[in-house]
C-alpha cells in the first residue's frame, strides 16, 4: 500500500458531532483527524445562511456539553440565528482547536473498508488520501439538497438559491419580486424575512406547515445563566422525549375534561417553542382523537390571526392537512401576520398546480407568477440521502446506497452490517428528527467512546453489527411507526417527500431516554449484536 496518512478515527464533518466526539476521543488517547466539505467548522450552521436561518432548538439546550466551550460562551438569544451559531461555532474551534485535526474544503467522495488490514481508506475530491482504523461519518442528516424535477426551470431568467445553496454575502430582498417554493422551516423562516421589504413575495404552498410561536427572547450576555446548572442541564436533557428540559406528560388527552385541556393547551402556547409538541399529552403522536384535540387548538389560535378567511383556510385549515406534529412543525414569530400584508400571498398549489416555469416566472394552471427572485425551499433528501454522494463500501465490496435502496437497514441507527468499525451520528433510524441534535450526539458519543475504549482494552480489532440484530432493529423501527400516527403525513421522516424514495420511518420514534436504555443494555450485555470476531477475508 501507498504510504497515505495514518489515523486511529476518521471523522467526515466537523458540525457538533464531528467537534464531540473529536474532542472526546482525543482525550482518551485516539490519534483523531476530520475530513470537512466547508471551509471552516460548523456543519448545517455553515451551509445554511439563507436570511432568517434560525435554530428551532433552544439554548441553552442546543450546545455541546464541553465545559471548556460552555464556560466561556454566553448566548443572547433563545434561539440563536445563524450568525450566532457561527460565531458558537468558531468559539467551539478557537477553544478545542478542531481546525488543528481537520482538513477543510475537502469532500470525501470514497470510503472503503480493506478487509486484509482492517482498515478504512478514504478518498478526496481532490485526489487526497487517508487510512484510520474507525470510519466516523457524522454529515448531518440534511446534507444532500432537494429540487423537485420542475419543468423549464432552466427558462427562468431570474436569480435562482435553493436555501442550502445560499450565496455567502447578502443577496438583498428588499424590493424584490420573489417566488418562494416550499413552506417547512425553511420557507417559513424566509417568508418573515422577505414580507416587510420585498416589492412582492408569491409563497407556494403544498402543504400548511403547523408552526409553533416562537417566543423568542433575548438574553443579557454580560448576565449569564449560572453554569453551575449546566452539568445538571446535560445529564438531565437526556432525560426527556426530545432531548430538552421538558417532556410530554404521563397522561392521555382524554383523561383531563375539555376545560383541563384547553387550560393546558394555553400553558404550552404561550411557552413558545416545542413545548406544544413534546410536553403535550403523551398520546398527542398515537391517538387521533388526541391529535384532533391539539389540532383545533392550534387551528382556532392561529386562524384568528389572519385577516383574510380564505387564506386562513389555506395556512391554517379547518380540517387538518394530517396529524399534528406528524410533520415537523417549524417555530415562527410573525409568520402568520406576513399573509395580511398586500404584498405578501399564499399561492395553493393543491388548488392551481405548479404546471411551469416561465422567463419570468412560474406558470400554474390559474396563470403566470411574475418574479425576478426565485427561492427554493424545497427541503433535503433527508437522513439517508447525506451518503447518496459518498461510495461507502464495506465487506466483500458491498454498497451502502446499494444496500439501503430498497429498505434502509441499520443496527442503533449507529452502525451497518457489513460495515465493520464504521459509526455514523446523528442520521437514520437514530432520534435524529425527534430530538435536540446535541443531546442525540451526546448519547451516541458516549457509546461509541465506550464501543473504541472496549475494543482497545480486549484487543479487538474489528466490529461488525450482526445480520440479526440489524434485522430485528429495523423491524422494530417500523413497527413503532405502524402503531403511531406518523404514516398519515407525507413527510422527511419518512421519506415520502423524495419521489422514488421508499417510504418507511427513518427515526427511532420511542425518545431519547429509551435509546439511551437501549444502548446501556446493548453496552451491558457486553455488545450484544455485535460481532467482534475477525472480519472474514474475502475469498475470490
Ligand atoms: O425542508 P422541508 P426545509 N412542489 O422538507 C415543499 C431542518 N431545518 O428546508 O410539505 C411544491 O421541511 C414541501 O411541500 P410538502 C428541520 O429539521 C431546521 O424547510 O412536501 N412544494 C415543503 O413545504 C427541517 O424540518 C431549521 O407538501 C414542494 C418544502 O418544500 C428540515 O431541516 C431551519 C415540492 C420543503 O420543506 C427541512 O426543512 C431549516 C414541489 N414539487 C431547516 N417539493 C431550523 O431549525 C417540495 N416542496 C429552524
């Protein structure tokens, strides 16, 4: 073999898993190098920076649990927009010196594991090379843009960013004529960005998106949350469904009268944030009726602030578009209010479909849009689409995209069969959509901490995430989501919003504490599912 640099653990990705698990592997003695897209550390926080981008998690729960970083930042916002993040982002670096261990503006296209040494070789764009023992892929489960097959997209004349895409500098809106396709978090988030200066916005609805109020506050720097509390925050966030500091109750909607409910209902509003979401009844994402309850809830508040009935039918129906909360719903602070100005519509695209798009804009079956700006926020190919740009090949040559095309298989939303000595964070069959990404990557850091520190203290070269308990990993996975609400809705966690993709719940639905009981126990029962037998040598 070539002489190629030499490591113990190979990171693609220097967002907060990459910086967590550098930072804890590094101190337990593991000889750590990270391979990044972007010129500079941050993940999603560098990639998205289109006006408004705004974190829905909120701090202090949304940040690495490292004293050295949490001692010596003090956020001023609940929930920080992307230049905080950024500004986190080069604390983080400036205090653990990741930059150090990382190369950047380097996109690793191949990763191979060679069976004769038991290690992985990863390969650049750029031609670059390097070997380690552990292959850790944490790209972030929004890594692979998405833009819908639109029919003479390319006549359009105009400016065109998908979000993710986002040119660094300003592209200003004001005075613009902007078509905006997509209303996730995204959309939302550009949408009260662009209302108050834009000449005229045309937001292109498929589907309403059920936004939370925000509530968002900001915070005296140079008065500080005691960081005393934050051990206790971190060990506790671990604690709760969604990786916060607050969590559904321990009673279904139909146990409390509709005056209880309704009470309840008014207490989690006005705390903005997920609160509406997580720490609503335990039922609200398994029971229909539970879910019509908290839905109507939502419909009767949010209806009467738009001025228009019409258009309040179309963000905020009187019959629900699907569950609530069975699509991720996006936390807005005057997203609603932006469709009372007169420059601002909502174009139903259920009603008047998307048919083309023009030099000037876009065609539907009621008319032409005219726009000189178009923005698409047309989402991601989610969870596993972050490894459709990677060749990952395992034992005896076997493809990773190869093996999840027809049903993605995983063993903890962690590991692959046939994969040995390879992790990935924060990506499928994970709480990866249903939790806070820090408290996830704090949970899956400790465990495969735990996983390399075993391996070293027996000797073990290799692991390889046995066939069965992959099996019966994923069959639960689904099996969860068959008992629960979320196939009703057509949405990223299930992949439906890809055309083509297979439909199947990529998220493990159950929360972060029963993950976290589930990775003990595994840790416990000494590795169950996992093979640490030497890895067999091809035989040709
Ligand atoms: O993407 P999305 P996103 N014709 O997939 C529409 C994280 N994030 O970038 O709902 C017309 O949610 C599509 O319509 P429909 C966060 O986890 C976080 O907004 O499929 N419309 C939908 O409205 C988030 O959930 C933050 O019917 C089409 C939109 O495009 C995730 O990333 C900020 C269409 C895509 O919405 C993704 O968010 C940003 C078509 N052919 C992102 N195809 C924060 O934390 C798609 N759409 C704040």
């Amino acid at each position: 073999m070539a002489e190629i640099p030499s490591y113990d653990v190979i990171i693609l990705g220097a967002g907060f898993s990459g910086c967590s698990l550098l930072y804890h592997l590094r101190k337990a003695g593991y000889n750590v190098h990270i391979f990044e897209k972007a010129p500079c550390v941050g993940g999603t926080w560098y990639w998205n920076h289109y006006p408004g981008a705004r974190v829905d998690s909120n701090t202090p729960m949304y940040e690495l649990d490292i004293p050295e970083v949490y001692n010596t930042w003090n956020w001023s916002q609940r929930f920080p927009d992307w230049q905080e993040l950024r500004e986190y982002f080069k604390h983080a670096d400036k205090v653990l010196e990741v930059s150090k261990d990382t190369d950047f503006n380097t996109t690793i296209t191949d990763a191979v594991w060679d069976e004769v040494s038991q290690t992985w070789t990863v390969t650049a764009e750029n031609g670059k090379q390097a070997r380690a023992k552990f292959f850790l892929a944490c790209v972030g489960f929004c890594a692979k843009n998405f833009t819908p097959d639109f029919k003479g997209l390319s006549k359009f004349k105009g400016e065109v960013y998908h979000s993710n895409e986002w040119p660094e500098g300003t592209v200003d809106l004001s005075g613009r004529r902007i078509g905006l396709i997509g209303t996730g978090s995204t959309g939302v988030q550009i949408t009260q960005e662009a209302g108050p200066v834009c000449e005229e916005l045309f937001v292109f609805q498929r589907t309403p998106n059920l936004c939370l109020h925000m509530k968002q506050e900001h915070y005296d720097p140079s008065a500080p949350i005691d960081k005393a509390k934050y051990e206790e925050y971190f060990k506790q966030r671990i604690t709760s469904f969604g990786g916060f500091l607050f969590d559904f109750l321990k009673k279904k909607a139909i146990e409390d009268t509709p005056e209880e409910r309704e009470k309840l209902y008014e207490e989690l509003y006005a705390q903005g944030g997920f609160q509406f979401w997580v720490a609503n009844y335990h039922d609200v994402l398994l029971d229909a009726e539970s879910n019509k309850f908290a839905y109507d809830f939502w419909q009767r508040k949010v209806s009467a602030r738009i001025m228009d009935p019409k258009i309040a039918e179309i963000l905020a129906p009187k019959v629900a578009p699907h569950p609530f909360g069975t699509k991720r719903p996006s936390l807005e602070q005057n997203y609603y209010e932006q469709f009372n100005r007169p420059n601002v519509h909502v174009v139903d695209v259920n009603a008047e479909p998307i048919a083309e798009f023009t030099e000037n804009g876009m065609r539907t079956s009621a008319g032409e849009y005219k726009f000189d700006l178009l923005i698409l926020a047309t989402g991601f190919d989610a969870l596993t689409g972050s490894y459709k740009h990677m060749n990952i090949k395992g034992i005896n040559g076997v493809d990773l995209n190869e093996k999840w095309a027809e049903k993605t298989r995983t063993y903890l939303g962690m590991t692959v069969h046939d994969f040995p000595n390879m992790f990935f964070t924060y990506g499928p069959q994970a709480p990866t959509a249903f939790s806070n990404g820090p408290s996830c990557i704090q949970v899956q850091t400790k465990f495969i901490l735990d996983t390399l520190n075993h391996m070293r203290d027996n000797k073990l070269t290799s692991f390889n995430a046995t066939g069965d308990a992959e099996m019966e990993y994923t069959t639960q996975i689904g099996e969860d989501a068959s008992m629960s609400l979320f196939p009703l809705a057509k949405s990223w966690y299930m992949g439906a919003n890809i055309p083509g993709k297979a439909v199947e719940m990529l998220n493990y639905i159950r929360g972060l504490p029963a993950y976290v009981d589930l990775l003990d126990t595994v840790e416990k029962e000494n590795w169950k599912g996992v093979d640490f037998a030497p890895v067999a040598v091809a035989q040709n």
